[in-house]
C-alpha cells in the first residue's frame, strides 16, 4: 500500500442515536486520518464521541446509532457502503480492534485459545490440523509465559493485564493493517498498564501497523502517540502532531485538558479542573459546542459554519478565537 | 479445569443429593400421615362396628407409635417395597412402574415439543427486538401463562376431535382397534418402531400429539421468555462486541458464543419448567383419559390410599432430584466456573 494513502480515513461524520428521550447528535463532522506506521491518540472525556467514532470505522455501531453524513474509507473499503459480508471479512484481517475491561471482552465459557483459534479459522489463517500450534504462536508473540498451558485456561483463571495480552493476541493474530485500542489499560493497575501499552507500541513498530489509542488520559497519548486528535461533545475541536499539540495548543479546550492532567513534576495543585459538563447532545446546540464552558466566548462564537482552520501544516483547529 | 475435577464436581453433586432424598421420604411419610380421612374407616366399609376398623387398622401396622411405623417404611423402603395400594390391591412400586413410561414419554415429547418451539423462537425474538417475530413471541407467552392447562386440553378435544374430527378420541394411549406393540421400553412409539410397526407407531404419536401439545404449551411461556431476555442480555455483552469485531459470522457470534453463555439461565428455567409438568401432568392426564401416574395419584387420593399417595409423591421427588441433578451435572459441563467460586 502507498505509504501517502491513509490506512483509516474518516471524512465530515455524522452519527445520530435515536433514544426515547430524543436524538442524541454524538458525531458531527468528524475527519481524522491515520498512516501506515502511525499511533495516533483520540483523546476526550467520557461521552465526546471517541469510542462511537471508533465502533462506526469498524461498522459495528449499535443499532440505535445511525451514520447521516460523511464517509469512512478503511483500507480501500468504502466502510459505509460495504455488504455486511466484506465488514465481517475486513474485520479481524484489515483492522482489529481491543477494549477495556479485557476479562469481560472474552467470551467467560470458551478457553481462550479456542477464541483465538475461532478468528484464525474465520480468515483462513489457520486450519483444524494446526490451529492449535498457531493459536499458541500468536499467544507467543504477545510474550505470555507458558502458551501451551495458557491455551487451556479460561479468562476468569487468568489476571487483567494476562486477559490483556491475550486480546491483543487475537487482535494481531490475523496482522491487520490498523489496530484500534478503545482504552486498553483502563481496569488494570499502573505497572500492567505501562507494560500493554508498551507491547502494543512495539508489536506496531515491528509490523508497521496503524495504531488508534482512544484514552481520556492525555499524559499516555503523549507517551505513545505521534499525533493527537482531541474530541469534545462530538466534534474533533484539535489535532496536531503530539510535540507541536503539546509546545502550543491553539484550542482552549485542549489548553485546559492539558492543565488538568498531572506531570511528573509540579504538585497536585498546579491540576486545574475544567469548569461545567459536556452539552446535553439531544438539546439545540451552538456551533461550538464548547462555547457554554469556554472563558474566550464572545458573541461571534455562535455564527454558524464553524470549520477546522490548518494553523500550522498539520495542525487543525476548529475554534473561531483559538490561542 | 481438567477432566479429574470435573468428575470430582460431579460425584460431590450425586452425594450432595443424598440428603435431599431422605428429607423427601420423612415429608412425605408425614405428608400423607396428616392427611385428612382415616383410611381403616374408609375401607372397613359403612357396616363396619369399632372392632373391624380396629382390626385393619392393626393389620395395616396403622396401631404403631409414628416412630415405628416410619421404621417400618423405611425398612421397607430399602427393599423396594412401596406397600400395597389398598384400594386397587397391587403393589405401589408395580403399579407405578406399569404406568410411569406412559407418563414420561408424554412429558418427554411435550418437552421436546415445548423446546423445539421456545428456544427458536425466543432467539428469534432476541434478535430482532420489536420485530413481527418479537411480537408473536409475546403474545404466545402471555397465552401459555394466562391458559390453565385443563382449559387448553379440553379446547384442543373439542376443536380437534370434535368439530374437526382430525385427531383420534382422546382414551388413553392407543386406539383400541391396535394391538399394544411388544414392550421393550414401554414408549409405545419407541416399542413400535423397534417392532417395524408404523401403523401402530403412528397411532401412539396421534394419541400423544394432543397431550403433549397442551402439556408444551404450558411450559412453552417461561422458556420462551428466558430464552429471550438470556440471550439480548448476553448479546449486549462486551465479549459478543469483540467477537463481533473479530469479523466472526453471524451464526458463529449467535451459536457459539452467546447461545451456549444463555444456556446457563436457560437450563435453571428448564428445570424449573419441568416440575411445572410433574404438576400439570396430573390434570393433562385425567383429560385425556391418559394411563400413567399422575391419573393413579388422583384415584388414590379420592379414596385416601395414602400408601399409593405416598408412593406417588415419593416417585415424583425422587424424579425431580434426579432432573436436578441431571441439570446440575450440565451446568458443570457447560460452564468452567462452577464448582470453583460456589
């Protein structure tokens, strides 16, 4: 593939949910890209979207949710578009996905090399005769100790950050072209968290594989990703490479996320938090969705047509009075 | 878990249900003892002066302390000997023996009847929440609760056997015009076929098919309705998500993943089901003038033949422990969890 062709592109979308209580608008004209080789981070508070975003790549969004604009192409598929029949097919071969809380992500009752054997046989990477030698490969490649005795055991014998590895076992198991990991270490304590997140980063390296890191924790983004794409209430409002995201965020939004996620130095009282909570997305909401919470609002903030302004090469910001 | 602790689990599980058989045998010893009615009395007759009654009442051990007539029971017990039913004259154990294949066979194919239509039905409706499937499966499960089960059995003769003359007279388990077929399990469509005989064969399975209907029916509700709300749970599970994203088929994701993780809730409910029929089966059989246990309960009871009574509830609980059981050991078989965090 063309190292200049995006492995996953998602243009202008819109996502809708209908629910009793009215339409919740969780998506609006999200564009994101991710290259060959690359680890972005998709960073945001719970409920701006990060995940749904993730979930529509994959076309396996719930059925409440629907896609009224935009396009996704992943890999040269038109994701939108495609039969059920070449989603599926894509899926687990193309693009792969892991998500948090690994222990209730793997079905309780089936060993877990039977569920990694399962996405082997789906995509034809392993037949009856050895499906067992590559599920124990696979399990391999991801550093479990003592795979042949792990292929037998089931998720509820095995720790968090073991569940962990075995996921990413069979999310690589087929080598996608892109890996989305929907809050991998979220659930799982410190020590474990640094190892996943270090394994995902070398198995990346070492296969050239596209990486999306969703987190809300801006501070690991920054450890791991080269670029980052900051949501909030559903829109992208900020993305840019991580060095020049961190030397100069242009968004207030991504300047306060920054100031309330702890460093290595500085105490704890240099944390500020960000004033108020995410707009209620079944409302009539502003342009800005962040406006209600911003201290630079001024009245032009709510002229329609607000679009994402290129700053700096590469460097996109979606704010009418940015930094 | 390897195999060893899995035979381990199981074996604990057949002990365990020890206990719960000999507390069947004291309740129904004391069950039937606290019945109304003084048996001697009925059957010394009208006639009888106060010194006949006393007479078989001493021959029935009925003049015993309660400790030693239990003793005697249970003596008794060990060697298989139910006591003698003293209104139709024949051993218990023989009689119940006669007459528990034509029961199961009923409830085994009302079961299967009411499997075979719930569990699809009720992935259906899991599946496609809301849909026409959805609905339907509603509207049978309100029915097969709100319907009394006589009600249901007397419904199907008339429409059936009355107005559409298309199923044979409901008197028991083959036309009278056929020859019982050589017994061998006593399931008449089973002796049949092994015998070669369809034309008998057919005759027992028309015989049934109303029975079992009704008797499914009833017990169709609470699976259905388990099997729905076990699998939209399950399907919203995390697990089913990554299966999903794994690009793993349909049916894979429908069968083998969340079908087998929804049989845990729906076996509890089977078992439960299962007793219901214990129960029902009492009434479906008097309607259908069918020859098992449950109508021989009913004439023992009528008549306060408390040693038959005593016999049947006795079968009945050894039957529902063993079901249990049987439930208990599938569970250890399905789920690797068992036995390790209970």
């Amino acid at each position: 593939m063309n190292e200049r062709v995006p492995v996953l592109a998602v243009d202008n979308l819109n996502v809708e949910f209908r629910t009793r209580s009215g339409v919740v608008k969780a998506l609006e004209n999200v564009s994101f890209h991710v290259n060959r080789g690359e680890m972005i981070g998709i960073v945001g508070e719970s409920g701006s979207g990060k995940s749904v975003s993730a979930l529509t790549a994959m076309g396996i969004l719930d059925e409440a949710g629907r896609v009224t604009q935009g396009s996704i192409n992943l890999g040269g598929l038109d994701v939108l578009n495609a039969p059920e029949r070449d989603l599926q097919e894509m899926r687990g071969r193309e693009v792969s996905m892991i998500f948090q809380s690994p222990r209730t992500a793997l079905n309780p009752i089936r060993t877990v090399g039977k569920q990694i054997g399962d996405v082997l046989r789906r995509h034809g990477s392993a037949n009856r005769q050895n499906v067992r030698a590559e599920a124990i490969k696979a399990l391999m490649s991801v550093r479990i100790p003592d795979p042949e005795r792990r292929h037998d055991a089931y998720p509820f014998e095995l720790s968090g950050g073991m569940c962990q590895r075995i996921m990413i076992a069979m999310a690589l198991s087929c080598r996608p072209e892109l890996l989305i990991a929907d809050e991998p270490t979220t659930g799982l304590d410190v020590t474990t968290q640094a190892a996943i997140m270090d394994l995902i980063k070398e198995l990346a390296k070492e296969r050239n594989m596209a990486t999306v890191l969703i987190t809300h924790d801006l501070g690991m983004a920054a450890d791991y990703c080269d670029r980052i794409v900051v949501m909030h209430a559903g829109h992208v409002i900020e993305q840019a490479a991580t060095a020049e995201l961190f030397a100069s965020p242009r968004h207030p939004y991504t300047a306060k996320l920054m100031k309330a996620t702890p460093h290595g130095e500085g105490s704890l009282d240099d944390i500020e938090s960000i004033a108020g909570g995410l707009p209620d997305l079944r409302a009539e909401l502003p342009p800005c969705r962040f406006s209600a919470r911003c201290e630079r609002y001024e009245a032009a903030c709510d002229m329609p047509a607000l679009i994402a302004d290129e700053v700096s090469p590469g460097h996109l910001v979606t704010c009418r009075r940015p930094l | 878990m390897n195999s060893n602790t899995k035979i381990r689990i199981i074996a604990g599980r057949m002990l365990q249900a020890i206990p719960s058989v000999f507390g069947i045998i004291v309740v129904t010893f004391l069950l039937t003892r606290a019945l109304p009615g003084d048996p001697a009395v009925y059957f010394a007759g009208p006639a009888a002066d106060e010194k006949s009654i006393q007479q078989i009442r001493e021959s029935l051990g009925l003049d015993k302390s309660l400790p030693e007539q239990f003793l005697i029971y249970l003596g008794d017990l060990v060697q298989g000997d139910l006591g003698v039913s003293i209104s139709t004259g024949f051993p218990v154990a023989e009689e119940l023996w006669r007459r528990l294949p034509a029961s199961l066979e009923l409830t085994l194919l009302a079961l299967i009847f009411s499997i075979s239509v719930a569990i699809p039905l009720g992935i259906a409706a899991a599946t496609r929440p809301n849909s026409w499937v959805d609905q339907l499966c509603r509207l049978i499960v309100t029915a097969g609760v709100s319907l009394p089960v006589f009600f249901t059995g007397l419904f199907m003769v008339y429409i059936f056997y009355y107005i559409l003359g298309v199923a044979p007279s409901p008197l028991g388990r083959l036309d009278i015009i056929y020859l019982s077929p050589p017994p061998i399990t006593n399931f008449y469509t089973i002796d049949a076929l092994l015998a070669g005989d369809f034309e008998v064969f057919w005759a027992a399975l028309a015989q049934l098919i109303l029975p079992a209907i009704t008797l499914g029916t009833f017990t169709l509700a609470p699976l259905a309705r388990m099997t729905r709300g076990a699998m939209l749970q399950v399907l919203s599970s995390d697990f089913i998500r990554t299966a999903r994203a794994s690009g793993l088929t349909r049916s894979t994701v429908l069968y083998t993943y969340a079908f087998r993780n929804a049989l845990l809730p729906i076996l509890t409910t089977l078992g439960m089901v299962f007793s219901f029929m214990l129960g029902s089966n009492v009434l479906v059989e008097k309607v259908f003038a069918w020859p098992g246990i449950g109508s021989f309960a009913i004439e023992a009871l009528i008549v306060s033949d408390y040693v038959a009574v005593q016999g049947f509830v006795l079968a009945m609980a050894i039957l529902y422990v063993l079901l249990n059981l049987t439930i208990d050991i599938l569970y250890t078989l399905i789920d690797p969890r068992v036995g390790l965090d209970g």
